[in-house]
C-alpha cells in the first residue's frame, strides 16, 4: 500500500519483520483444502460454528461440549477451506 507525506511524496507502508503475529486459532496451523466446522444449534437455530483443522480435533470438541451443554446440538462437517479464506 501506498501513501503521500505532507509533501506529496509517495511512502510505502511497512512493518519490521517479527512485528506482525497473525493468530488464527487451532485452524490456523493447518494448510490443507478441508477444514473442519462444528455447529452448535439450539432449538434449531445456529448458536456458534468453530472451525478445526482435523476432525479429531472437532470430535472431541463436540464431546466435551455435549457434557457440557445437554440441551444442545453438535453437526461436525467437513468443508473447503476456500470457502472460509479467499
């Protein structure tokens, strides 16, 4: 990206290497075409959608949530990550 100074010159913006520190969760550390999403749906309405990088990972999730939260539903499924990251 570029900018203009108060005197009209034209700056780049950039940052020190190490300055920027992306965290994108447990997803994040997986770089392949399928992502995990469960859904939490409670009298059949979307209540929360987690995204994991296998289905272990969400398997155990909805596990611990069901004890957790009887009353409501857990649907692991697999999508594309491009349909979450362009």
């Amino acid at each position: 990206m570029t900018n203009n100074d108060a005197n009209g010159r034209r700056n780049r913006d950039q940052a020190w290497p190490g300055a920027v520190h992306w965290d994108l969760g447990l997803s994040g550390q997986h770089g392949g075409e399928i992502l995990w999403r469960c859904e939490a749906l409670r009298a059949g309405k979307l209540y929360n959608s987690s995204l994991f990088g296998s289905r272990e990972e969400a398997e155990q999730f909805a596990a611990k949530m069901r004890e957790s939260e009887p009353d409501q539903m857990f649907n692991v499924e697999a999508i594309k990550a491009s349909a979450v990251w362009n």
